[in-house]
C-alpha cells in the first residue's frame, strides 16, 4: 500500500551563490524523493531559502544594497542550479514571503506565547554571526567559534527566550522511541551525539534580538522593538508551505504523512531539539525521521577560499558540458550517507571515464550494435536463473533504498553493471557464427538485464537511465521523468515487458572527456 511522504531540506543562506554543501544536500534529498515516488508513495518535497539575519544585513550593507535586494539578486542562482541540477522539488519556500511564510511564522509565535515557553529578558552572551546564535564557552576552541575560526562578540540585550531547558526529559523519550511517535534519527550512530546535548543541560534558547542590534527580520507580534531571531522564522518553513494556522491550512503532507528532514550535521541539533519543542508547545505533531548527512571536503582538505580549495558546483557541471548525472552520480556513489564526503577531481573523472562510459555506456552500446546488426528483433527467453537473479537483486536493492542506505543502492546496481560486463565477455555473442537465434537470444538477456539496472539508477542519474531506456526502446521510457512513474511489480520481473519487442538506435552514452 502506498504511503505519504513529505520530505524537506535545509534552507539554504543566500548571503553568496550555491556552493557543494548545498547540492550535496539536495542531491541526496532528491534521491529519496525520487525514490518514494518511483516505490508508489505520493510525495511532497520543499526547499527554500532562509533569507533573514545578521550576514545578509551585513552583505547588503558591504554591497551598497539593501537586504531585500540582495537576497532577490541571489535566491534565483539557487533555483537555477537545483533547475540543472534535476532536483525534483514541489514547493520553494522563501522566508521573506510575507503572504506565504509570514502569517504561519506569526501564528505560530503566538501559540509558543499562549502555551507559555516565551520569556523576555535581559542577556549577556558570546554571538557569533556566522553561526546566527549565542555560544557557551564549551562551544568555543580556544576562544573561537570551531565552525567560522572566530571569536564571538559579547552582546548584552533584552530578548525574548524559548524555554527549552524544561523539556529536556520529554525529548529525550521522543528521541529514543522506536516506530510511531518516535523521531528517528538516520544514520543511528548520530543519535548518541544529540542524547548527549540532553545530558549536559539544554539551555534555553533566545528567540528574539533588539531592533538596535538586528532590523532585517519579522518583527515579533506586539512587541515592535524586537526582531524574531533564527528559529521561529526558519525552522518554521517546514509547516508555512503547508499554510499552517492560516485560511489556507492543508495538513495532509503532515498530520497524515511521514515526514523526514533532511540536513546536515552542524544543523542537527536545532531539528533534533529546538523544532520538535516548538511543535509540541504548538500541538502540531513531531516528524519522524531526522535524515543527517556529513560535510564535503576537497582533496581531503575543508574547502576553504584561503586554501583555494574551494569547488564551485557550475565548474563541475561545465566540465561535463553541462550534464548534472556525473555531479549527482558522483555525491551519490561516493559519500556514505551520515559520512562526511571528499571530492576529488581526479576521483570523479576515473569514476566518469571507468564506471560511467566504460562500464555502464560501453556496454549497453555493444548490446545495441550487435542487436542492430540481427535486425534489432528481441527474443528474452523465460530462465528460472535469471528471473532468481533479478529478483534477488531487487530485494537488496528495495532494502537498502528504504533504509537510506543510498550509497550501497547506487554500488549494488553498479557492480551488476560490472559483472554483466564480465559476463558478456564469457558468453562472446560476437563468436556465434552460425545459430542466429541463439546470439539474439544472448544479446537480448544483457538487453533485459540493462533494463532494470536503468530503472534502479533512476533516482540518481535520471536523464541517464531515461536515455538507456530510450535507447533500449523500453515502452515506458518517455515517462520515466515524470513525478507519477511508478516502477510497478510486473517492471522488477524478468521478461515481463511483453509489448517491447525491439531495440532503439545506439548512441554515445557518456561522451569522452577534452
């Protein structure tokens, strides 16, 4: 039976354009997004940007603009990238749309006031404005935020606070709950380091700054001195896309759905504490899955523009002449999921010219060739080992895609690709000179093979495994795209596709490299 799935990412800060730390992220969002649909779930899945704060005041003002205009003149190089990028997004949420995502976030503040976890008062503490928040000391490396290498500013102001510190002991059973009404957190072994926070102490966590320190924000209702800070405005995106507590409110995606948030692991202890403390004061149920990935670095190093280290996602993408499946294949095949993740030109490239074009597109065109040359004509004989084979590799497959284990999803599928490659070299089609029925017969088995590898890279290299299916002449293959393709039962089964009879024309898959 099909479920709902409702799938978010971080929002991301437009301070700048999209650097890797963000298609990371959304790549693997879109992963499971496609995935959830391809498997029969209907999904909604939103991005967006938090465009609110002390660095985008801070930028407008370095530039001579004003915030509004800055983050205008950036926010669209993100939707352009995650455009060419195939991220599959339903919903773009902008936390400067006063129609949209104000009038939720207003709400909402209103309910933390009603249920008594707001509480204004006077402050002293070490800010640091790249991390947009208040710092103890056992944040601070020798004497520096470890995150942005410099030291906080000491800001004394009156603020409004959200009470955190007493729901330590409900958050610690919502995090360890296992199945309904639990909020998992994906990989396991990140969980222990959000327990840990619980066990130290939370502190409660200032939700407002004084207009004398910060006036690029939402105001906070009934209160014009003060601007809301970080958490009400942005976490808040989640349910202001689904019109929460508005006219316009539909909470199918939410109260009847599983939610999953994807971010990354610097962020995780605002999602996996603040957030569902909000909820809950708000009587809006928890979300289900905490989905956390690592961070990228660059030849083994931070990327750093002191270190010139630092790789912009629209050099990737040139280098492949504008194809976003290296790129995606590359994130996906490469970084663990939960793990932090390096990138490595070198590495992408060997992996471009050996698994892409030598293995996987050098394969499916000798098939072709060879299938043209016998007319084209297919005949998928009825094996008990094959259909075995194939039916076993889809259960791996299935299983390891609906754990979140995407990494070993994407190498399954390509060490198939690996040993049909070894395989065909055994059964050497091209040496069977005189029994034209059993060549055919051959070709067509990899042909059939092929096709389901196309269907299972379909989540991470989709223009791609469309174009394999295209090229095979699959007789779904112009709807593979589409975000109501279901890879049905029949489709996982070995010859079930009775109306595809013959092959398409053979072109270069992944062309060489200049």
């Amino acid at each position: 039976m099909s479920a709902r799935q409702y799938i978010t990412t971080a929002i991301d800060y437009p301070n700048a354009a999209p650097h890797m730390g963000h298609v990371l992220e959304k790549v693997l969002a879109d992963v499971c997004a496609r995935w959830m649909r391809l498997r029969g779930d209907a999904v909604r899945f939103q991005i967006g940007t938090d465009e609110h704060g002390v660095k985008i005041a801070r930028k407008a003002k370095e530039e001579g603009v004003m915030p509004q205009e800055l983050v205008d003149r950036n926010v669209p190089l993100f939707q352009d990238l995650y455009g060419r990028l195939q991220i599959s997004y339903d919903a773009f949420v902008r936390t400067t749309d006063r129609k949209r995502h104000w009038p939720t976030v207003e709400a909402l503040w209103r309910k933390l006031q009603e249920a008594g976890k707001l509480e204004k008062r006077s402050y002293t503490g070490l800010y640091c404005s790249g991390c947009e928040r208040f710092l103890t000391k056992k944040d601070l490396e020798d004497g520096k935020c470890v995150t942005h290498k410099v030291a906080p500013e000491e800001v004394t102001e009156e603020n409004w606070f959200f009470t955190l510190g007493e729901d330590a002991l409900w958050l610690k059973k919502l995090l360890t709950k296992k199945g309904k009404g639990g909020y998992t957190i994906v990989p396991e072994f990140r969980a222990p380091e959000t327990l840990m926070l619980i066990e130290q102490g939370l502190e409660d966590v200032s939700f407002s700054r004084s207009r004398e320190s910060l006036t690029w924000g939402i105001p906070v209702p009934d209160d014009p001195d003060h601007v809301m800070y970080v958490w009400c405005d942005a976490l808040t995106n989640y349910i202001s896309g689904l019109g929460f507590f508005t006219n316009h409110e539909d909470r199918t995606f939410w109260d009847d759905a599983q939610v999953t948030h994807v971010i990354g692991k610097d962020i995780a202890r605002f999602h996996a504490l603040i957030w569902p403390a909000m909820l809950k004061a708000a009587n809006v149920r928890t979300p289900d899955t905490l989905l956390i990935h690592g961070f990228l670095t660059s030849e083994g190093e931070k990327m750093s523009k002191s270190l010139g280290n630092v790789v912009n996602p629209e050099d990737v993408l040139s280098r492949f002449s504008g194809n976003p499946d290296p790129l995606r294949f590359y994130l996906s095949h490469e970084v663990p999921v939960g793990r932090d993740g390096d990138f490595s030109w070198e590495r992408i490239t060997e992996l471009y010219d050996s698994a892409l074009r030598n293995q996987l597109g050098n394969l499916l065109n000798r098939i072709l060739v060879m299938l043209k040359k016998e007319s084209g004509a297919l005949q998928i004989d009825s094996k008990a080992s094959d259909a075995k084979q194939v039916a076993e590799k889809w259960a791996s497959y299935t299983e390891r895609m609906d754990g979140f284990t995407l990494h070993e999803g994407i190498k399954l599928s390509m060490e198939w690709v690996r040993l049909m490659n070894e395989g065909f070299n055994d059964a050497a089609p091209w040496k069977i000179k005189d029994d034209a029925k059993q060549k055919v017969s051959v070709l067509s088995a990899f042909a059939e093979y092929v096709r389901h590898v196309a269907l299972m890279l379909l989540p991470f290299i989709p223009q791609t495994a469309q174009e394999i299916s295209r090229q095979l002449n699959v007789p779904y293959a112009e709807k593979m795209l589409e975000k109501d393709f279901v890879i049905t039962p029949a489709m996982r089964e070995w010859g079930s596709q009775k109306d595809w009879r013959t092959v398409g024309e053979p072109k270069i898959l992944f062309a060489p490299l200049e």
